[in-house]
C-alpha cells in the first residue's frame, strides 16, 4: 500500500469509523430519554437498560466502531485515525439536531465547524508515519535515529 493513497476498502473503514460512533451514541440518548433517572447506587436498572431496544442497538453499533476503529488503527497511525473520530462530531450533531429534536447554539456549530476544518487538515497527510524510509536516510547520512 502506498502511504499516500489509500484503498476502496480503507475509506469504508474510516467511514464505518465516523459514521458508527455517532449512530450509537443517537441510538444511546434516544433509548436513555425514554427511561426513568438512573443511579449507580441501584445497578439493576442500569443492566435493565441494556436490553431496551434503543440501547441495545446502541451498544451493537458503538462495537461495530470499535471494530472498524480497531482495524484502522492496524494499518494507520492514531494521529490519522482518531481525527477521522471527531468527524463524528459532526455526524452527531445532526442526528442530535434533525433526528433526537436538540436545540443547537451557534457557538457550538462554529466548534463543529472547527473541528471539521481540523479534520480536513490532518487527512491531507500520510495515513501511516514512514519509520523505515526515515531510518535508512539517517543511516546513509550516519546519524543515529533512535
């Protein structure tokens, strides 16, 4: 693989990683919203939330990201991977918008805007840091890269 290109199948990978976190983290607030106050002083109602539909659905996407997230990370370095994360916060703050109702200020929609920029800027480099094409060139100038 090129460091500079990647692949059909990477591109899905990193959008399963952008696009699953947030479906479940959505899936998380619809499901939360519907139950009544939970307390860590009273964990079964906590483990009854986990088989509600919503959270459970939630659960199952947000460890399909982990999965994709996993998988990225087998083939790109985490300064790559993780900004393709904060994508998410995009993604989150239109579902949070047009699908859970959530007022958003203005103020929050210039961070995600941000955030966004910032993604764009850091997808612009190399998905993985090239160690071995650094250690020859500092051995051919006989300089100690460790």
């Amino acid at each position: 693989m090129s460091h500079g290109s990647l692949s059909p199948r990477q591109y899905l990978i990193l959008g399963l990683v952008a696009l699953l976190a947030p479906l479940g983290d959505s899936c998380l607030a619809r499901g939360m919203a519907a139950m009544p106050p939970i307390s860590l002083a009273h964990p079964g109602t906590l483990v009854a939330a986990v088989f509600t539909p919503w959270i459970a659905l939630g659960i199952a996407l947000l460890i399909g990201f982990f999965a994709s997230y996993l998988t990225a990370l087998s083939w790109a370095d985490l300064t790559f991977v993780l900004p393709a994360t904060a994508f998410g916060y995009v993604i989150i703050a239109l579902l949070a918008r047009f699908w859970l109702g959530e007022a958003i200020s203005p103020e929050r929609w210039a961070g995600i805007l941000l955030i966004a920029l910032g993604v764009g800027f850091v997808a612009q480099g190399p998905s993985l840091t090239e160690h071995a094409a650094a250690e020859e060139q500092g051995q051919e100038q006989g300089v100690e890269t460790r």
